[in-house]
C-alpha cells in the first residue's frame, strides 16, 4: 500500500508541474510581442519635384530599424522600404503625371528575423505634375 501511495503522487507532481509551466510559456511569448513594438511617425513634409517625382520627410523615431512609405493611387499601392532609423526622407520616382497620391508612412523593428510595424500615419495628399 505504501508503493501505491508513492505511484500516485508522482502522476499528481507531474500535472502540477504542466500546468504551472503552460501558463509560463504563454505569459513569456505575450511578454515578446508586447515589448517589441514601433514607435509611429508623422510626415513633415511632402515636396513636388519635377519629373515625376515628390520628397516624403518624416520625424525621424529612435529605436526603429527603418521606415515604409505607402503611396496609394485609387486602388494601387506601392511600399518604398528605407532603412536606417537616421533617414529621415526620401525621393520617390517613376510616378504618374497629374495623378493624386495619397502618402503615409510607418516606421519598423526586426525581432527574431521578423519585421513587426507600427500603425501608418495620417495620410497626405500630393499631386504629381
């Protein structure tokens, strides 16, 4: 009988111990996502530039791995990627003529390989002549 004993509290041990270690886990991997994080940026600045092109500055943000331009025409997009948290503008090119871009940007931090964003600033507008 004192054999049986000993046969049941290991199992018990062993439960306490999976429960006691899922709810870690889980706590450890909120943790990383919350502490990872970027900071968002507002634009300054959008200048027409002749040719098709136009400057986007933005506030420069410490602690990012880079930034990421959107510049919508109607339903098209297209992402310019800077990286380096010490730029603070860019010239874009090879836009439409007479065309109104609406532009935001984001900044972005790398964790674990992955590239975690922040929320796009508010959008401007600028036409292309």
């Amino acid at each position: 009988t004192g054999s049986a004993l000993t046969n049941e509290a290991a199992p018990a041990t062993t439960e306490a111990d999976a429960t006691t270690e899922t709810p870690a886990t889980t706590e450890a991997a909120a943790t990383t996502e919350t502490s990872v994080s970027a900071t968002p940026t507002t634009i300054k600045k959008l200048k027409k530039l002749g040719g098709k092109k136009i400057k986007v500055t933005w506030n420069k943000v410490a602690n990012v791995d880079g930034y990421q331009i959107r510049l919508k025409l109607g339903k098209k997009t297209k992402t310019v990627t800077v990286s380096g948290a010490n730029k603070s503008g860019v010239t874009v090119k090879k836009l439409k003529k007479n065309k109104t871009y609406k532009v935001s940007v984001r900044t972005f931090v790398t964790s674990n390989g992955e590239k975690v964003y922040s929320s796009y600033s508010k959008v401007k507008k600028i036409k292309v002549k």
